[in-house]
C-alpha cells in the first residue's frame, strides 16, 4: 500500500484528490490529512478515508475535531507546527495543496524525508523555488508539478532533451474581467472577481486569475520547475481553457496538452506516473467545441504579467516579496479596503521598495531568510493598502 498524505485536504485541489484516493481505497494507506475551518468536513475525510492522523491549522477547532472523531482511533492535532510535524511522518506521496505560503514549510518537511512531493502549492515555488529543489535533490525525492499548466509541459516533455526546448507557452483563461471596459476595472468586487468562466476553484485563486496573478505566480513557477529561461516563457490569452500550455522545439514543432478544465487529471497524473490510469474525466468532444481562441495578454489591463517578468529576472527572495505582497493586498481587496486595480499597485511598490540595490539577490537562500522577507513584505504590503485606502 502507498502511505499518503494530504496537505489542505479540504480545499478544491484536496477534494479532488480525496476523490481519487476514494476511488481505489484498497491501495492507500492515508497518514494525514489536514484543513483549516471546515471541520466537519474534514472529520469526514478521516473517516472516509481511514486516516491516521488529521490536523486543522486552527488551534480553536482542536476541541470540535476531536470530539467528531472521539471513539475512531484517528490521532487529533492542531496548528501550523503540528501540521509541520505531520509532514515529517514517513510517507511515500505527499500532495501539497494548502494555499499561500504557509505551503511552503509543509512541502520542504516531506522532501526531507524522502516523499515524492506533489505540488499544487505554487507559493512554495514562487516564495523560495531554488531551497525547493535543493532540498529535493539533496534527498532523492521528486516534486511533481501539479498546476494544470505545469502537468502540461511535464508531460508535453516526456522523451524530450530540454535543451531541445525553444519556448514554453501557459494559456490563461484571462478571468473573469478578461472583457472587460479597462475603465470599469477600479470599479470590481470581490464578488465579481470570485466566479470564474471555466475553473472551479479555491476563491483566492480564482481572483488571482482575474488579477493574472495567478498566471505571474505560474511564470514564476515554470521557470523555477523547469529551468527555462525568462524570455523562453509566454502567457497566451485563450478563453476557452482547454489548450493548457505548449512546448515549442528548436525543430518548430509545438506540442500542445489539451484536456476539459478538471484539476483530476494532473492530480491523477501526479499520483500515478509514470503510468498513465483511467481517469474520472470528461473526454472532450473537439467537433462540438468547434473553436480554440488565442490572443496575446493586454499590458494594460494585467500589469502583474510585467511584475513576475521582474522577479524572473532577480530571483533570489524576490518571489518571496512579489507572493507576499500579493497575498497581502488581496486580503485587502476581498476584505473591500483596496480597489481591485490596486493590487498590483500596492505589490509593485514594495517589490521596488525592497529591492534596492540588489537586495534580494541570493544564490543559496535559507528558509529563514524566507520567512523573514515573507514577514517584512506584508507588513509593507498592508501601510501600503492602508495608505491607498485612505487617499481614496
Ligand atoms: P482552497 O482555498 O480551496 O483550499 C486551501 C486548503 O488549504 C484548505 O484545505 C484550507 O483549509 C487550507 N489552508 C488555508 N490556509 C491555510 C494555512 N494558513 N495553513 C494550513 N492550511 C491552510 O485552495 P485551492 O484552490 O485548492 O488551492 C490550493 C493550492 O493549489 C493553491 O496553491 C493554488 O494556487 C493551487 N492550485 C489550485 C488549483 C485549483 O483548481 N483550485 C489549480 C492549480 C493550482
Ligand atoms: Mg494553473
């Protein structure tokens, strides 16, 4: 039996995952799972999945958690150093789906001990890609990209030398102000910018796509994965979602992955690769979509694309800045203090602020340094909201 674990496991990345998992339960034996709020669901999971160990980030619904497992046997925990210690527990597959930076300490402890990371979990990447990888290698352990766009080039890639590779196109839905008058922008809620037109995930993430901060997140991301350079990476506009990246080879040729918007399929591929298993997804029918769009993104209208192209350019700790700045101001926006249009805003003046006189260059980055430039960042981020929120 495979051990598992499962980080955020009540999300919609865990959700998907757990419905994977339930479908085979024979093959897998679960060590942990953890959530934040949604305690009755995640008791659920315990249950469902006959796990061993259940974790809520939250040491207030410690109590909750417990008394709905009381009788089942499965151990009981809290709080985000238990949820460390979780990852610390010998596992063979660890799937990183908790969201924001708080991923991050989590998915470098399963390396550590030898897991195979499934990343879901951006952040860690973008906060501190090159500690990441180092910690992978340094231990023999894999991390396997989850992103739709990741999986993608991943598999567009098998049987391919990389220095083969010219250029690496992710697509991007373009959110849900994609059409947008650029005039109405300042004017969104955070209502409007939580419904997406063809993915159905976390909220934070799907303002992101709205913003295209998720995208600048996954630029990031492909470069830190991959190695590829900045200039080898585009971002395509296409509103349907079904093309979600292409490889360009120095032959001309472009490989390109399509599939129906259902996170199962890089989640399965993750979970069984290298073999490739029946899936519980959609299979498209091309003749009734009839027609795959592509633009090219508006500078205008999504000057985060500009801001990740900066970090890709310095590295070191200022994809650390750029993530938490990020999350800083869009806990701004969704709790109504900032305008949508200002998000960018509040991530560009501390991303420049910081990174003065090269800053935040580093060959070699500690974890340390990582949480301390995560920390300085939002509390630059938040007098930056406020003083935007004032002046308004
Ligand atoms: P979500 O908000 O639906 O779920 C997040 C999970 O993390 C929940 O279980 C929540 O309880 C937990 N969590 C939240 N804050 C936490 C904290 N501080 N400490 C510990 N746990 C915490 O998010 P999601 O949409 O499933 O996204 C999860 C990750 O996967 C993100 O990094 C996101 O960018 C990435 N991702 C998501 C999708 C998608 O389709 N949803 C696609 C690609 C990548
Ligand atoms: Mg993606």
């Amino acid at each position: 039996m495979r051990r598992i674990s499962i980080f955020g496991s009540t999300g919609s990345i865990g959700e998907s995952t757990v419905d994977l998992i339930a479908r085979a339960p024979e093959e897998y034996d679960v060590l942990a799972l953890t959530g934040g709020r949604n305690i009755a669901r995640l008791a659920e999971q315990a249950v469902a999945l006959n796990a061993k160990l259940v974790v809520t980030c939250f040491p207030e619904y410690r109590q909750e958690l417990a008394e709905l497992l009381s009788g089942t046997g499965i151990e009981v925990a809290a709080g985000p150093k238990a949820i460390a210690e979780a990852a610390e527990r010998p596992a063979d597959w660890v799937m990183s789906a908790i969201v924001g930076s708080a991923g991050l300490v989590p998915g470098l402890k399963a390396l550590e001990q030898g897991a195979v990371l499934a990343l879901a979990n951006k952040e860690s990447l973008v906060c501190a890609g090159e500690l990441l990888m180092r910690t992978a290698h340094a231990h023999g352990s894999d991390v396997l990209p989850v992103d739709s766009e990741h999986s993608a080039v991943w598999q567009a890639l098998v049987g391919e030398e990389i220095s083969e590779v010219e250029r690496v196109i992710i697509t991007a839905s373009g959110g849900a102000f994609r059409d947008w008058p650029l005039e109405d922008l300042p004017k969104a809620t955070p209502e409007q910018a939580s419904t997406h037109p063809n993915w159905d995930m976390g909220q934070r993430i799907t303002v992101d796509s709205a913003s295209m901060f998720n995208k600048s997140l996954e630029l990031i991301e492909t470069r830190e994965f991959f190695g590829f350079l900045p200039e080898q990476i585009e971002v395509l506009v296409h509103p349907q979602s079904l093309v979600h990246a292409m490889v360009g080879f120095k032959d001309g040729a472009l490989m390109a992955h399509v599939g129906p918007p259902d996170m199962r399929h890089a989640i399965g591929y993750a979970l069984h690769y290298p073999e490739r298993r029946d899936l519980p997804v959609d299979r498209l029918d091309l003749a009734k979509v009839g027609t795959l769009e592509f633009r090219a993104p508006c500078d205008a209208r999504w000057p985060a694309l500009r801001l990740a192209r900066e970090v890709m350019e310095i590295r070191g700790l200022s994809g650390a800045v750029f993530n938490a700045a990020k999350e800083q101001a869009l806990d701004a926006f969704l709790a109504r203090e900032i305008r949508f249009t200002d998000m960018a805003a509040v991530v560009e003046e501390v991303l420049h602020a910081m990174d003065r006189e090269n800053a935040l260059k580093c060959d070699r980055m500690r974890l340390e340094d990582v949480i301390e430039t995560d920390h300085v960042a939002r509390i630059r981020a938040a007098e930056a909201a406020s003083r935007i929120n004032m002046d308004a």
